[in-house]
C-alpha cells in the first residue's frame, strides 16, 4: 500500500498510525496537496490527502473511508471502531467531532495565510466552533475513567482526538489553552509518548 498525504496533517497522521499499529505495510509518500498537487492528481482528482493506494491500484480516500476499510482486515475482536453499541455509535461520533474539528482548523489557517482581507465573522465562527467542540468532547473524555476512550484498547476516537489536538496547537499556537481541558491534554499526552505517534509525527508545514 502507498500512503499519500505528509504526516502534519490529522487526517493523514491518524491513517497512518493506524497502519502501524495494525501491522501493515506501507510506502509512505509525503506529497503536498498544494506542491504535489499534479502528482496526487493521478490517484486522487480532489487532490486531497490522506490517498491510499491499494496493492491491486484501487485507490481510497477520506480517512474515515480508509479506516473501515483497514478496519475490515482486522481480525476478530480487533477492529479500532467497537462492534458492539452502544460503544460503536459512541466512537464514530467522537470522532466525526474530532474530524470536524480537524476541518474548523484547516479552514481557519487557510482564511488567514490565503486570504488578504481575512473575515473577522469567519475567523471567530471557526473559533467557536473550535472551542465548543473541545468542550463537548473534554466533558465526554472527563467522565470515563478507561485508559482509553473506549475501554482498555486504543482505538481510532483516541487517535483522531490526539492528532487532531497537536494540528490545532502547532498550526494555531495560542488560540486554545489546554489547562482548560485536563482530561483531553492528559489523552493527547500519553497518545503522544507512544513510540508510534512519535515515528508517524512531522512539524506542521505551511503550504507555500
């Protein structure tokens, strides 16, 4: 498999950690959706990452896509989304929130480094949401007393959650503090211990 997409970004970053921990193997290309933009094209006409490309050519993208696929190759038991409700509807909700919190972010650095005159509305709607997000899933993270979100296993909500923190604080410093959410700094720390987010882990790059 090729992984397309560099590892500042969330989306990419949680695929491919997931890779990892899920023992496949993969070629990692750290193309540029703006750089790269003619390469990706190739496989993906959104030009977007994450874009895998699969053994046999077929190429999946959108990393929730990606996900229920690698997903799918799990063993029983093994999956990184619960099986059983009510923990499975709970898992993708968090992280729908946690990928929509990765969109809020990017659309806010974009308005800022591409725009000339930057909409004050737009920019403090992201930012709301941004928080209120956060707030909704400290609170939900604050009243389980599990290692990880769902239980004793990692799973992809922990993932999408840890990844898409370090993007808000590297891409966006100063614009939340996270002493005002102990419960996720505390997630996001341990996740980022782990030898694995450290090896699937880049500086946050601004598009040229």
């Amino acid at each position: 498999m090729i992984l397309i997409g560099q590892y500042d970004s969330p989306f990419v970053r949680r695929v491919g950690i997931a890779l990892r921990l899920y023992g496949v193997p993969f070629t990692h290309e750290p193309w540029s959706a703006f750089g790269d933009a003619d390469k990706l094209r190739r496989y993906n006409p959104l030009t977007r990452v994450p874009t895998l490309v699969l053994d046999n050519g077929e190429v999946l993208i959108e990393s929730h896509a990606i996900l229920d696929y690698l997903d799918s190759l799990a063993p029983g038991g093994l999956a990184m989304f619960p099986i059983a409700e009510p923990a499975r509807h709970q898992a993708l909700k968090v992280s729908a929130l946690a990928m929509g919190l990765g969109d809020k972010a990017v659309s806010l650095f974009y308005e800022r480094r591409l725009h000339k005159e930057v909409s004050t509305v737009w920019v403090e709607r992201c930012r709301t949401q941004i928080t209120d997000v956060l707030g909704v899933l400290e609170a939900d993270r604050a009243g389980r007393d599990s290692d990880y979100w769902f239980g004793d296993r990692i799973g992809h909500a922990d993932i999408g959650v840890a990844c898409v923190l370090r993007f808000i604080n590297d891409a966006h410093a100063g614009l939340v503090s996270m002493t005002d959410f102990p419960a996720l700094a505390a997630l996001s720390a341990g996740l980022e211990a782990m030898p694995v987010f450290q090896e699937i882990s880049q500086e946050f790059i601004p598009p040229a």
